[in-house]
C-alpha cells in the first residue's frame, strides 16, 4: 500500500508460535494477530486476510 504509515511485523514468539502486529510508523502497535500460528505460513494468510477483509470496514460504537 503506497504511502501507508503502518507496517505489518511478522515473529516468532517465546511458544515457537508466529504472530502479526501492525505497527504504526509512530511506534504504536495497532493492531495485532491477537492468537498464534503453528507457522508462518498461516501467519502471514492471518495478514492477508486483514488486508483483503477490511481495506475499507465501517466503524460502529458500541454502548
């Protein structure tokens, strides 16, 4: 995504799980895989789906 200020971070964490976060160029974490991967394979499909799903999803409160 050209001009994006955010970059998705693809890791391995300490239960040899994969896990995405996408951080913003500011430092924040915003957004995370919120679960673990067996690999990263299925890490990185978690991504993509986060990409083809919601380039463009409504925000809604909730009370």
């Amino acid at each position: 995504m050209a001009g994006s200020k955010a970059t998705f971070e693809l890791y391995e964490d300490d239960a040899d799980q994969y896990r995405w976060r996408l951080r913003h160029d500011n430092g924040n974490i915003v957004a995370d895989s919120g679960e673990g991967y067996a690999s990263k394979q299925k890490a990185r499909q978690g991504i993509e789906s986060v990409r083809d799903n919601a380039p463009d999803a409504d925000v809604v409160e909730q009370d």
